[in-house]
C-alpha cells in the first residue's frame, strides 16, 4: 500500500477544457473523447498538446514501462531527438525509408533528421564504446518524443506525426543471448499492457522498415484499430495479415481434368467466371500483373476468393507496381483473361503455395472472352516460383493446429524485433570475440507507443458516457462530488474524506465547482475517474455518502467515516 502523501486537486482549479458537442473532426472514440475531456487539444494536422489529465495518465503509462524495462535489466538513457544525416546515409535508411522521414539541413547544410527511430544513433554511440564479448550484452532504453510526417494523419494520437515513444536496443555477442533478451521484452511487453488494462494479443508481424526477420508486436484488439490480424482460440496462434502465412483449402476446377478453352464474353472478373462456371470463387485463378523492382515482368497467381498480400510481394519483388493498361498491351496481356497457359516470352510466372497440389485449374486463356478450363501445372505450364503471396483471412485454416482462424482489427502498442546484424554490419560496429576477432553486434529492438497506448485504452474502456479509466493509468483514482459544496456539512464531509484518502496516497480530484449535479455528474464520468464519491443532503442525514464504481455502474451508501479507508483498499488492489 502506498505512503506518498499526495495533495487533492480542485476541478475548479483544474485546466481541462470539456466541450459538449463530439468534434466533427473525430472519427475514433479515443479521439473525440480525449478532445470532450479537456484532455488533448490539436495544434496542427498530427500535432497535439497533452493537457494535465492527460499528461497524468501518459507518466503512469511511462512509469508502468520503466518498472517493467528496469526488472527486466534494461538501463534507461535519453540521445538527442535531432539525428546526424550521415548516420542514415550509413545504413543505408536516407533513402529507404520513405517521405516520413523529416529531413532538414542547419546554417552550414550539414543534413540531419527528426528522428522517428534511433537504431543508427545507438549503433553510433555504442561502437566506441563496446569493444570485448566481455561487456556484452547491454540492453538499452529511452522514452522520447519522435516525429514522423505521416501522409495523412488522422484519429488523434493513433497516427500523429509527433508521439511519445519508449524505444529499446540490444547488443549480444551470440545469437542465444539475443533470445534470451528478445523473449524477455515479450514477456514485459505482455505485463505492460496488462498493467495498462488492455486486451492485447502479441502477433507474429512484418518488420518493416525497421529491418530484421523475426518480429512480434503487440495488438489491443479493437473495432477501431488499423490494422487486420488472425488468430487462433484453440492453440493461441496470432498474426496480423502483413505476416500471417498458412495454406489455405483450394477446389479444384470445372471439367473433367482436361484442358479446355472455354468461351467467356465479357467476364474479366473472378465473380464473374465463377458464375459463369456455377463453380466456388476458390476453384478459380487470380492473376495479377506487374512489374518488379528490377523491372521483370511478373505473373502472380492466387487462389480467386483471395488476394495478393503486398507486404509478402514486395519481399519477392521489391517495389513493384502493378502493370498499366498500356504496360499490359505491351506485355501482350489482356485484363480480366490473363493465366498461366501460353503467357507471352519473358514474363516470370510465381504462384502461391496454396495452389501447388492443384492439378485442374480455371484461369484466364491470354485471350480476350476465354478462360480455361483443366490447365495442369508440368503438363500444360511451368510455375518459375512457388511462394507465400495470399493475404490470410478469417476461416482460413489455422497453420499450427487446422482449425478455422478467427478475424479481427487491433491497435499496434508495442513490437519487438530480432535486427540480427542489419546495422552493425552497415555501420561498422563490432566487437572482439573471445578468440580477438572482430564480429558484428547480433542486435534487438522494442518499441512501446506511449501516447498510442493512451488512446489504445480509450478505445477499449468507454461508454457512452465517457471514457472508464482502468485504476493504474487514471490520471485520478477517486472524484469527490459535493452537490452542495456551500453546504458547511457538505464542506466538512468532503475535506475529511479528501483528507483521509490523500494520508492513504490516494489521488484525488474535488469537483468543487458551483454547478448543477447534472453537469458535475457528466464532466466526471466523461473524464472516466475510476471511483466517485457523491457527497449529498439525503445521504448526510444518514451518515453516508454514496460510492459509484465508474467501470460498472454500481453504486453503494456508505458511511462517512468508513468510505476514505474502503476506497484506499479498492484502488490498491486495483493499481
């Protein structure tokens, strides 16, 4: 139980600016409801001010991280947010990363960035200074405010340009000591969203731009989330559909196995051919044109009723594009009827695992209103590549025990990564082995969104009333409500109780303002204080004050001088 003496803050003093209509501008409830709170306020598109409320929950989530980084044996350390360019030229990520990546020049046109990430500013610190297997390995921290220039930020702190992030890295002398680390940030990653009060799944995930093969990331499972992930109730599989991989059930086509061209007037779509066949859309086959980085032509081939996973193409193609009406004629393809038999010389054929025991395949004919029907893969065309290209979905077949995936939407809060050698190699730091050769770093990364975790538990603890803030991030345990703060009674009950509760190292808001109860009634549960205390004349006459549990509507008559040393228990069992 805690000692600290905390001091209780009067809502009349208090600066959170509550608005009463949603803004049209917010889409997500975490959005509009930190704005109606009088928590955040926009200063420009993806730039936002925290206000006191606010900034109250993000240090607690910030402390919850801490305890967790410090436990697990991590050191905290801060680096300049203003990266040296040349760092990034380095590693090769100047160019790499994309239009996100703030770039700038000082008064003498030396090139720097804003940074997003810091992998290239703590191999740059750590090289000099990590120089035997002796000292390894190291796990490093900082909590820090980062900047990229999303394209269209929208949802408030769910994709700003600027957000408060905690991001970590590891140096290790071997690939075991790299696991070890790796597998202890899940498991603090796990603790810290539990702590935070989210339900959150940790996924297998694509790495990105950050690099690496091995990546989890943690997702707070919710309708408003951005991005799509699969998992499995039987055998706790997850994934999100940027990583997920299984082989999904296929049909074999129509007709006898033979090969048939078939005339199709007008049906250039998979709907369209399946109707046309009174055939499932999985017994078809999608093709899809285009064009590779290094400027190969490429036919991909899905099962119909899926689609071509752009995160797993542009691992086998680089960035690729699809191919134009005018890249197509010059191709010698037709859209809507492209396949696999007699496709014009030079184009690559891949085609997606799924398909690779199929023996009878309907697909476009390369013929404008003809399909085939019967083509066999040896018999009647060569695949180039079998690869993983499907983006997998919700019934697909679970790949570790068979059984149906289930779908559904999350907020990324956290992710961890296994970098491997990706930086050190590129920037040159190494390190003496115990035989005095000189090897590259086998780094991690981990990375927690901080202010997104704010909005993550928004999005999963509202109601229509407001947001319910879990007790161990609430930027106050307990609201006290006097309806008659004028009221010497009302007065003397609401300062014992304030009191009592601050001794306990409760922390406490006095909604002390001269207004109707109704309006007090809303402010505090829009602005979601875990526990109420309502201080009322009825309840006075007999003793009592009236305890509202914000989370379940329940509401209770207790004593005076009972209520203080009741509600400590309850938050103390609930930090």
């Amino acid at each position: 139980m805690s000692t600290k003496r905390t001091k209780a803050m009067k809502m009349s003093a208090l600066y959170a600016p509550t608005l009463k209509e949603d803004p049209a501008e917010a889409e997500l409830a975490s959005h509009r409801l930190l704005l109606r709170a009088g928590m955040i306020r926009k200063q420009a598109a993806g730039l936002y001010s925290y206000l006191p409320l606010a900034w109250r929950s993000l240090k607690k989530i910030e402390d919850i991280v801490r305890d967790e980084m410090d436990a697990a044996g991590a050191q905290e350390l801060l680096m300049p947010m203003v990266v040296d360019g040349a760092l990034w030229h380095e590693s090769g990520r100047w160019n790499a990363y994309g239009p996100e990546l703030m770039r700038m020049k000082d008064r003498h046109d030396r090139e720097f960035v804003l940074g997003p990430t810091h992998e290239e500013t703590i191999t740059d610190l750590v090289k000099n200074e990590l120089r035997s297997y002796k000292q390894l390995p190291v796990n490093l921290y900082q909590i820090q405010d980062k900047f990229r220039d999303e394209m269209r930020p929208r949802f408030g702190l769910m994709r700003g340009r600027e957000f408060i992030m905690k991001d970590g890295y590891s140096f290790s002398a071997t690939q075991e000591s790299l696991q070890e680390i790796y597998d202890d940030m899940k498991d603090a990653y796990a603790r810290i969203c539990k702590r935070c009060g989210l339900k959150a799944l940790p996924v297998v995930a694509d790495s990105g731009q950050i690099g690496g093969d091995t990546s989890v990331e943690f997702m707070a499972l919710a309708d408003a989330g951005e991005a799509s992930l699969v998992y499995c109730d039987d055998c706790g599989f997850a994934a999100d559909d940027e990583a997920a991989s299984t082989k999904v059930a296929v049909t074999e086509g129509p007709g006898d196995g033979t090969l048939e061209k078939v005339h199709t007037p007008g049906m250039g779509t998979i709907e369209a051919v399946a109707d046309f066949f009174g055939f499932p859309q999985n017994g078809t086959r999608k093709s899809l044109a285009l064009i590779a980085e290094d400027g190969t032509k490429v036919v991909a081939i899905v099962p119909g009723d899926h689609e071509l996973n752009e995160c797993k193409a542009e691992k086998i193609f680089g960035e690729y594009h699809m191919m134009s009406e005018e890249e197509l004629v010059e191709a010698g393809l037709f859209k809507g009827f492209i396949g696999p038999v007699n496709l014009p010389q030079g184009i690559r054929l891949v085609v997606d695992e799924s398909l690779r025991e199929s023996r009878s395949w309907a697909c476009g004919a390369n013929e404008v209103d003809y399909h085939f029907i019967g083509a066999c893969p040896d018999r009647d065309f060569t695949v180039d590549e079998w690869a993983d290209l499907i983006t997998v979905r919700e019934g697909d077949p679970c790949p570790h025990c068979g059984r149906p995936l289930k779908g559904a939407r999350g907020i990324e809060v956290s992710q961890v990564f296994q970098l491997g050698t990706k930086y050190s190699e590129a920037m040159g730091a190494t390190f003496a082995d115990e035989n005095g050769e000189e090897k590259p770093f086998i780094m991690g990364c981990y990375g927690v969104g901080v202010s997104r975790t704010l909005a993550a538990v928004v999005e999963q603890h509202n109601d229509e009333h407001g947001i319910i803030w879990p007790v161990s991030i609430a930027p106050y345990e307990v609201s006290i409500v006097p309806l008659d703060p004028k009221l010497d009674e009302c007065a003397a009950a609401c300062d014992a109780i304030s009191s009592a509760l601050c001794d306990a190292g409760i922390e406490v808001v006095v909604d002390d303002r001269d207004e109707r109860s109704g309006v007090k009634f809303a402010d505090n549960d829009l602005m979601g204080f875990p526990y109420q205390i309502v201080i009322g004349k009825r309840g006075l006459k007999n003793g009592t004050v009236e305890l509202k549990d914000r989370a379940t509507g329940d509401r209770v008559d207790v004593a005076i001088d009972e209520v203080a040393s009741r509600v400590a228990q309850m938050v103390n069992e609930a930090r």
